[in-house]
C-alpha cells in the first residue's frame, strides 16, 4: 500500500498548535482527528496543497471552536481561496449543512431538521399563510437541471415549518461567497444548495447556544450570508449602557470601535431587580435567573459574549465564564461584575444549583 508524504514543516506547525486546539475544543472533538484529517485534505486536493501553512492551523482553530473534528460532509469543507492581498491560497472552512442542523439541534432549538433539492421534473408546490403545506414527489430517472431546495424542521413543541429558495435566490448566495469557483459549490452543487436553504432556515436560531452562534459566524465569513441575512435574536447594541454612570469612568480596557459607549440617556436606565453589593475590589454582585446568552465578534475579530438583564447588557471575552452562562440558562445565579467606564464586564458567574449536575451529554452526539 502505497503511503502519502506528509509536510514536515505543517506537521510541525499544527503539533505546535495542539495545545492550543485542546484548549479551544470542546471535550468530544478528537483533536489528534482533525489534524490528521487537516492533512490528508490538504495533500489530497492540488490547491489545498498550495494553502498556506497559517491558513490550515487557522481552519483547524475554527473547526475547534465550532465544535467539529470532521472535514467534509456533515463537518466543515476545506476550501482553497485565493486571497489577492497575500498573494496565495488559504484554507478557509465552509460549515456542511448537516453540522449547522447538528448544532442546532444540540442547542434544544429544534428536535429535527433536514433537506431536499427539488428537479425540474419532480411534482413540487407549496402554500404559505395560516395553513402552510408542501408536497414534494421527487421524479425517479430524469430528473431535469435543479429548480429549488427548500428546509422542513420541527420545534420542540412538535410543530413544524420550512423555508423554500428558488434557484435564482441560491445562485445570489454564491455569487456572495468566497468558494464561487471551486470547492463544493463547483462539486456538489446539489449539497451546497441544502446547506444554503438549511442556513436560512437556521439563522431564526441564531444565539441558542455559542457553538451555533461561532458556527454561523464561521459561515457569514465565507458563504455570502453576512451580507443579506440579519440576526433573529436581540442584536448586540453598539453600547453597553451603565444605569448609574460613575463620576469617574475606568479607562483600563480598550473598546472596540463596534462597542464604544454612546452618551448617557437622560434619566438612568431601571436597575436590576435584585440589588447590586460592592465589595472594596470594585466586584458588584447582583442575583439574577439566567437568560439566554449572545455574542458579537469585535473589530479584532474576538467574541464579546453577552446578556441582558432588566435592559442592561453585561458582558465578557472568557468563554469558560461563556459556557458556565450557556449552562446554567434559566437557573438562579449570582452574578459578579465590575463597572468599566460605560461597560459592564462580567468576572465570575455562580449558579446557584439544587439538583445533581447534568450528566455529560457525549453519547447524545451522532460520532
């Protein structure tokens, strides 16, 4: 059996990177896995070979964060594009239409989702209003050129609904995205155009849980989304207004241009509902239930993870403070924070716990 020559120097590069990626992934994600699948992806496709050596350690850290060892179908697609500036090929990673169902799915948004490209020749047609309905027989044989795709999922109510695009509308999409030349929109045009319909079908989802919330951010970045689709859950203000401005604000964190503080509303915004103690450090505490938690990626590039109380956000860069948010939504918590100029930055998070902690959901995942 003949056996592929690995490059010594990425092979170097990405086992450098591995302390790193344990830290970013998630405990299921093999992250031994996924570099070896990093490889054998770039030494299989010609302009994956020529990616930068950067480029393929990055693909791996947005694998990591999104939450996936698996590159290709039902992973992240590797994806060679050209990057004019640098003057090479990059690796950039594509979300699989089946991840973005798999997330969402393990966010508890939906129960079940899926996808289907509709022929030219199939018996197809649908009907919107207080009643809606779709009827898809697909046609055995020739099939005729592909006309459409449309999405059906269920809530967790049991109720269901779908989203249906036209070819014209997936043909926009990927004259957006980066990969319009090669990768799958190039070889599987059928699958790109599921996971172009699933990905406007999940959008409605957007902020259930920080993998979704990183993955969908992965796919604006490449697929042609961030420019015409727009957040379903409460946008992340360009303010993080403070109820009580101080006399003298703390100028020790530097903003981002996309966070920086408006002026001070003219009567102060209603306090939490729980009353807020400080401790001699500056820490404030306040007791709140958790609600649902969002994210916003800052000029750097860097996620502000963030929640909203009473109309006030508070907010912090420290995924581990992220997940321990994510978990306990819904539950009583002590929250600690310290007021930052017109920002309220989070720096612990206490859930205040009755019952067992939940078991490790591992084996509910399909790998």
């Amino acid at each position: 059996m003949a056996t592929t020559k690995q490059n010594p120097s990425l092979a170097t590069m990405l086992e450098a990177a591995l302390p790193d990626l344990q830290k970013i992934a998630p405990s299921y994600v093999n992250v031994s896995r996924l570099i070896a699948l990093a490889i054998e992806a770039q030494q299989r496709n010609p302009l994956l070979a020529k990616c930068s050596l950067v480029s393929v350690v990055n693909f791996c850290k947005k694998c990591a964060e999104a939450g996936t060892d698996r590159i290709g179908a039902g992973g992240m697609w590797a994806v060679p594009f050209w990057n004019e500036e640098a003057g090479c090929y990059e690796m950039v990673p594509m979300p699989d239409w089946r991840l973005l169902i798999e997330k969402t799915k393990k966010a508890k948004a939906i129960l079940h989702a899926t996808a289907e490209a509709v022929y030219r020749n199939d018996e197809f047609r649908y009907e919107r209003g207080l009643s809606p309905a779709l009827i898809h027989v697909p046609k055995l044989g020739d099939k005729g050129e592909l006309v459409a795709a449309y999405s059906v999922y269920q809530l967790p109510d049991g109720s269901k609904d779908f989203v249906v695009m036209d070819k014209k509308e997936i043909d926009n999409i990927r004259a957006r995205s980066k990969a319009t030349k090669n990768g799958p929109w190039v070889t599987d045009f059928a699958e790109m155009a599921k996971k172009t319909v699933v990905r406007r079908a999940m959008k409605l989802f957007e902020g259930a849980s920080i993998e979704l919330t990183k993955l969908l951010d992965i796919d604006n970045a490449v697929s042609g989304f961030g420019e015409i689709m727009t957040r379903a859950e409460v946008k992340m203000p360009t303010a993080l207004p403070s109820p009580q401005p101080k006399a003298e604000a703390k100028k020790e964190e530097v903003q981002s241009p996309d966070l920086a503080p408006s002026p001070a509303p003219a009567k102060p915004a209603t306090p939490p509902a729980a009353t807020a103690a400080e401790s001699d450090n500056g820490v404030q505490t306040i007791e709140i239930v958790m609600p649902p938690i969002g994210s916003k990626a800052d000029k750097r590039g860097k996620l502000r993870y963030y929640i909203k109380v009473d109309g006030i956000f508070y907010s912090t860069y420290d995924t581990k403070l992220a997940d321990t948010m994510q978990s306990a939504e819904g539950i009583p918590c002590v929250l600690s924070y310290k007021i930052d100029g017109d920002f309220r930055t989070i720096v612990a998070v206490e859930p205040e716990r009755e019952d067992e902690p939940q078991a490790d959901k591992k084996d509910d995942l399909p790998y």
